[in-house]
C-alpha cells in the first residue's frame, strides 16, 4: 500500500512539474496579482464586519446607557412619593410607590448589568477593530508591493521575449549562411570537377597521335612565325638576338 501511495505521489508531482513548465509566466503573473486582490477584497468584507459589529455595540451601550439613567430617575421619583405619602400618612400611596420604585429599581439594575456586560464586550470589539484596520492597511501594502513587482516581472519578461526573438533570428542568419555556404561549396565542387574532367581531356588528347600531330603542327608553326620574324627583322636592318 506505501509502495503504490509512493508511486501516487511521484506521479502527481510529475504532472505538476510539466503543467508547470507548459504555463505562460504572464498568465501565472495575472493569476496571481488576482487572487491577490480576490484575498484583500475578503479581508476587507471581514474587517467590515468586525468594524460593524464596534460600531453596533456603540448603540446599544448608548441606548442601555438611556433606560438605565431613565430607571434610575423613576426609581427616585418613586422614593419621593413613597417618603411624602408616608410623612400624609396615606400608608396605600406609600405602599404602591414602594413597590413602584422597587420594581423600576429591578429594571435599573438589569439596564446597569446589561451596560457593564456591552462596555465588556465593546472594548473587545474596539480592539478586534484595530486589528482589523491594522491588517486591511498591512495586506493593502503587500497588494501595492505584489502590484510593482508584477510590473517589474511583466518587464523583465517582455525583455526575455525581445531576446528570444533576438536569438532565433541570429539562429536564422547562422541557417542561411550555412546554406549559402553549402551552396557555394557545391558550386565549387562543380567547378572543379569541370576543370579537372578538361585537364583530363587534354591530357589524354596528347597522349594520342593526334595529340602528337597537333603539336606537332604548332611548333612547326612557331618556327615558321620565328623564322617570319627574322626576314623581317634583317630587312629593317634590326640585329638578331642571339
């Protein structure tokens, strides 16, 4: 079973390693400036919603901090009615104040309990709150910074591009010039072969007793032109040359 897994691994890291290889670096440069942008988009929803939740807590410590300061002031209300029905001696109206401010006393200390609980909870949420901004700025740097650098590889991949193409046209020129150079060694093969086919030629033709009778026939013409020359050169009166 290890065996097999091994084997499982080894494949997948090969393919891997070949799509890889077959992907454009500028389709891997979009890709990753987007999932850049997609990852700050969410940071920016959740740091929205910690925020949210600050800013939440701020109404209701304010609307808890209202029923408590209102059941506070009817708690008191109710005492002083409480205390002036008692000193009439109307000891009913005494009684039902009593337990009116007994009762709003009950809801004081429920709108005190809720405020110190939303205050507890408010100081965490002002401090998630920070960390939220802190890490939306932070990642938003990083996003500015992945942003030049993928300036910076867009342009050093456009120079590797322009030097490619340099490269395959110096390739090009080296093919043609070693073709025009195969050529023109057929050419002088050839040439060769003609020259060398002629001077076998002739040197057969001498070989031959017509060969021997043509040159024959041209030194005697050479004797007969030097001869020509010399009549020639007595009537003018021109010594010969030895």
């Amino acid at each position: 079973m290890g065996f097999f897994k091994r084997i499982w691994g080894y494949i997948k890291a090969l393919f891997r390693s070949k799509a890889e290889k077959m992907m454009d670096p500028e389709i891997e440069i979009e890709q990753a400036i987007n999932e850049a942008r997609k990852r700050d988009q969410e940071l920016r929803n959740q740091a929205a919603q910690v925020v949210a939740h600050r800013t939440q807590l701020e109404s209701q410590i304010d609307r808890a901090a209202e029923q408590a300061g209102e059941s506070r002031e009817l708690a008191k209300q109710a005492l002083l009615k409480g205390q002036a029905a008692t000193t009439a001696g109307d000891t009913a109206a005494a009684d039902k104040w009593n337990r009116t401010a007994q009762g709003v006393a009950m809801r004081l200390q429920a709108a005190e309990n809720n405020l110190n609980s939303l205050k507890g909870q408010y100081e965490t949420a002002a401090s998630q709150a920070e960390d939220a901004k802190r890490a939306v700025q932070q990642n938003a740097m990083r996003l500015q910074e992945l942003a030049a650098k993928r300036m910076e590889l867009l342009g050093s991949l456009q120079q590797a591009k322009m030097q490619e193409s340099v490269n395959k046209a110096m390739e090009s020129l080296s093919a043609t010039f070693d073709d025009e150079a195969v050529s023109l060694d057929k050419v002088e093969d050839k040439i060769e072969s003609r020259k060398a086919q002629a001077m076998a030629k002739a040197e057969l033709r001498e070989a031959t007793p017509e060969g021997a009778e043509m040159e024959l026939r041209e030194t005697i013409s050479v004797a007969q032109a030097d001869a020509k020359l010399d009549e020639l050169k007595k009537e003018l009166g021109i010594t010969p040359t030895a």
